[in-house]
C-alpha cells in the first residue's frame, strides 16, 4: 500500500496495489478515498519568501492563466548582531557667545551598566536555560560557530545581573500569588553545590505555590524540607491549600485561617500501583475514582460556573464519594496491610476527610495536578544542568522559573516579554512594578 505522506486536502487517495499470480503477473490498481485529518496549515504571520519558478520552455507571448502555490517551511540560524549607536556631538555657544555647551544625545537605558549584553541576547540567554533547558555552554559552543567568543564566567555575571534586576519583580509575583484563597502547594529537589560540603552536593528543594484562580505560578529556593519553609511563607494568609500527603503540610489542619484539602490524584496513584499485587480490587476503587473525575470533566466540558460545580460535585460526587468509603473499609478487612494494595487503602482513609474537602466549594480543584505540571519543567532542566552552582544561583533561578511559568499559564512568548522587560525595568517606576508582570503583558507592555 502507498500512501501519500503529505495530502494536500483533508481527504487524501490512498492507492492499492495488488498482485495477482496467474500464468503471468496482473497487476491491478485501485483508489481508495479515505478520511485524513490532513496537514495543520502552516501560519500566516511567518514571513514568506517568494520564489518564482518559470518553465524551462520557451513561453514567448504567453499570458499565465493560473499558478500553483507550494509552501514549505524553512529554517535560519539565529542571528547575532550588533547595534552600532552613533551620536554626533555638537558644540553649542551660548546667546553672548561667551561660554559653549556640548551637546549630545543620550544613551538608552540597558540592563547592565557597561555590558555588551543588549536586552535580546540577556533574554535569549535566559530564555534557552530556563524554558529550553540548554545549559550555558552549549549556548556559547553556538556563538563560537557565528565567530562570537564569549567567557562562561562573564555570561554568569550577567545572569547574576538579570537575576538582581528581576527581584523586586519577583517579589511583585509573590504577592499576587498569594493574594487569593486558593492555593496548591507542591516541592520538588534539586542538587545544590555548597562550598562547606567537600566532595558532594547539598540537597536544596524548590517550593511551589500555585494560585489556582489566577494561574499565578511562584517557586521558592529552599535549602530543606521542613515544614517551617511554608509555614514562614503563609504568615498571613487565609484560604485553602491543597497539598499531597507529605507530613510537612500537617500544622496547618488546625489553624483557623487555613483549610487543607488533598489530592485525589496522589490517591489514585497508590491504587494503580496496587493493581500488580491484586487487580481486581484495585481496579474496584479506580473504577469508582474515575467517576469522581468524571463529573469534573462534565463540569470542564460544558463550562459551569463555580456555583454549578459546586452544586454538581453535592448532587453526583458526594454519593460517589460515600461508595468508595465503604468499599475501601471492606477492602480493608480482607487486605494485608503492608501489602501494596493495604497501604494504598490506608493511605486513602487516613485523608479521608481532606480528599473530600474541594466538594464544598466549586472553585476548589481535585487534585494538585496544575502544581505538577508546572513543577515538569524543573525535572527536564536538571537532566541538562544537573545543579545548581550555590544556594543564590538556585533563588535566581527559581525567580526566572516563576516568571516564565506565569508567561505559559497566558500564553505569553517569554522571549519577547523578557526582552520588553528588560529593556524598560531600570526607568520604570516602583510603584507600578506589576505593570511588568507576564499576565499583565498585554494591559501595560506591549
């Protein structure tokens, strides 16, 4: 059978071909027209260069009646270049003529003082470490083949800079994180060199706050895991967390300004785990847990507001809820205990009160699956950069990884809104830092 890998419409020909063997070989060929999604149309606002291809025959005196379009897709090299200002210098006497003035255009404002890093190439620079995970010596390994020679050590100062100059930025983030009564809370580690241990590398964490009703994305270095780190974090705060079931998030179950809630995500987990060791009642509970995340797809699809989810999540979840409660208490008595499955059941009844939290409220989430995915980029970069070179090196990163987070969660090229930022950060007022900010991209910035 051949197929044509490149149709032009979404409904391609297929053509067969089959071979019959007689007293000689017939060949018969026939079109099959078969459903294809085809291909995604390439974008309108990538430039096009247009080439004209004549005929190699003579067309003397002939009038084109149509043309045929191909569009193919093209790559150049980034390019590095340089912007030369040039300012003129005058000199200008005053109205007596008796004393005379230089005159002369200033300078725009750059990022770092007496750098050669214009703001593009410090935030491509940023860009490719933290949102393409290339660590810096590739990057300079590029330069070197466009003839450009830069020091590692020098483009190590400059992110120190950017990381010095984004700060009170950061600290903008931070507060709009927190200013919301929805809060997911996950950690995740990282290997950290500390010029006090010899030999082997500290083990530091990265804790993430997500604010899940204004997908506003914060991560904090931390050199631990002690539930001190959140504790400091949430002075103040008032609302809900939801966190998974590490020990670290207990203090807060008695507090009066916070309410916890766990993960249904974390839960299901166990039990998939469980199934290798006894998949018939493993798959009981999942079967019911996928209703649970049923009514929340019905919920997503047609577009409810938080009181109809809320509403929903009483009239259908609730009921659902009760069913695995008491299949999990039966399961119990019949299952070893530190078995896979007996874990995964005791693990789930002892946060049973926490996993139905988010039914009272509609803007509650299921499960901390956004705080994951925004963590997953983190687990890719360290399989380039495998460290980070000090405890103030993994801050500035979690600063740039805060920012470029909230650049994806609304759709915001982070190449361009650092580059802008960069740019205007120096001259802009304090008081206005959160113009700046990703999801404040298209108000303020562009």
């Amino acid at each position: 059978m051949q197929v044509d890998l490149f149709p032009a419409d979404k409904i391609a020909e297929v053509t067969v071909t089959t071979t019959i063997e007689t007293k000689e070989v017939i060949t018969k060929t026939k079109s099959i027209r078969v459903n294809h999604n085809g291909r995604n149309p390439l974008p309108l606002h990538i430039r096009r260069e247009e080439i004209i291809l004549e005929p190699t025959q003579d067309i003397t005196g002939l009038t084109p009646v149509s043309q045929q379009i191909t569009e193919v897709l093209e790559y150049k090299v980034g390019e590095l270049f340089i912007k030369k200002y040039i300012r003129p210098e005058y000199i200008k006497p005053t109205q007596d003529g008796t004393q005379a003035m230089r005159v002369i255009a200033v300078l725009p404002s750059m990022p770092i003082d007496k750098c050669i890093a214009g703001p593009s190439l410090l935030a491509y620079l940023m860009v490719s470490k933290f949102v393409d995970h290339l660590p810096i010596h590739r990057l300079l390994q590029m330069f070197l083949r466009q003839k450009v020679v830069i020091d590692a050590a020098t483009v190590c100062g400059w992110l120190k800079a950017v990381g010095i100059l984004i700060e009170l930025l950061y600290d903008a983030l931070r507060q709009e994180v927190l200013n919301t009564h929805s809060l997911g809370i996950d950690e995740t580690p990282l290997k950290v060199i500390d010029k006090n241990k010899k030999g082997t590398t500290h083990q530091g964490y990265y804790w993430v706050y997500y604010n899940t009703l204004n997908n506003l994305v914060l991560f904090k270095y931390q050199p631990g895991r002690d539930g001190g780190f959140p504790k400091e974090m949430l002075n103040g705060y008032k609302g809900h967390i939801h966190v998974d079931g590490y020990g670290g998030y207990t203090q807060f179950e008695n507090t009066t300004d916070i309410i916890v809630s766990n993960c249904w995500a974390h839960a299901r987990r166990k039990f998939i785990d469980a199934q290798k060791f006894d998949n018939a009642k493993a798959s009981e509970v999942l079967t019911l847990i996928a209703q649970l995340y049923g009514v929340e797809k019905h919920c997503r699809e047609n577009h409810f507001t938080s009181d109809q989810i809320k509403q929903a999540r009483q009239q259908q979840s609730v009921p659902i809820l009760a069913a695995i409660e008491l299949v999990l208490k039966t399961q119990l008595t019949t299952s070893l205990p530190n078995s896979p499955l007996g874990k995964a059941i005791q693990y789930t009844l002892s946060r049973w009160n926490k996993l139905n939290v988010y039914t009272q409220e509609g803007f509650l989430p299921i499960d901390n699956n956004l705080v994951e995915n925004s963590i997953r980029p983190i687990a890719i970069g360290r399989k380039n950069w495998l460290f980070a070179g000090s405890h103030e090196a993994a801050q500035r990163s979690a600063m740039l990884y805060s920012l470029f987070a909230t650049c994806k969660l609304h759709n915001i090229d982070p190449m361009q809104w650092l580059t802008e930022v960069l740019a205007k950060i120096k001259d802009h007022p304090i008081n206005k830092i959160k113009e700046l900010l990703p999801q404040n991209y298209n108000a303020h910035i562009a």
